[in-house]
C-alpha cells in the first residue's frame, strides 16, 4: 500500500495511503496557533447536537453536517457511557462530517469545518 508523506512546515505532517479515493480524501491539518484560536472561540459555545442513547444514526449526522455548514465550529456532547465507544463515535462523526477534531475534553468534542460560502450571520468564526 503505497503512502505519501506530506510536509507543510515542520509542525504539521500528513500521511495518507493512496488507496483511499479521492472523495474521501479530504485532510485539513491545522497549526497549534490555529487550533489554538478556534479553542478560545469554541471555549464560550453551548454543544449543538447531543449524541445519546439513540447513538449516531443518519438523523445525527445530517444535523451536525448542516452546524457545520452554518457555523464552521461547533460542539457535540457524546452522553454515552464508554469511553472507547466515545472515542469510535468522535472518529466516526469526523470522517463521515470531514471535519477535523479541535479539541475533546470528557464528553465534549469541538469539531471544525470551513463552509464552502461562510455566512457572517451564522459563522462562529466571523462574529
């Protein structure tokens, strides 16, 4: 399986094998500084979808696709009792979602998305 290594600077290092389709293949890598600024924006943000008993079903996933689309950064509480089903589900929602995950503290994961027309009314990173 053939894999590409990528550096952008020396923080920031991708690796991805090229078996993967294009389709899929969407990494978006962010620096410290960045990661940095979009934890102090989401540290003030209420979680938008709650995953729970239901787990995460279609429904779940349409909703946290169009928070992303509608405000880039957002949070999502994981109100399962496991921490390694916690963890297979935040890595379930990134890749389905294609989004990249900022921070994961207990229960609460802040995920990124930069929306293909941001609007200023809606974005969390333009007000």
């Amino acid at each position: 399986m053939p894999v590409i290594i990528l550096k952008f600077d020396p923080k920031v290092v991708l690796t991805f094998d090229l078996d993967t389709s294009l389709e899929k293949l969407v990494v978006m890598a962010l620096s410290p500084d960045r990661k940095k600024a979009l934890r102090t924006i989401g540290h003030k943000l209420n979680p938008v979808v709650i995953v729970a008993g239901n787990g995460l079903n279609e429904n779940v996933l349409i909703e946290i696709n169009r928070a992303l689309e509608d405000h880039e950064l957002i949070k999502v509480k994981y109100s399962v009792g496991d921490r390694e089903l916690k963890q297979e589900l935040i890595e379930l929602t990134l890749k389905s979602c294609r989004a990249t995950l900022v921070q994961g503290i207990g229960n609460i994961a802040l995920l990124y998305r930069a929306a293909k027309e941001p609007d200023p009314k809606k974005s969390n990173l333009l007000r």
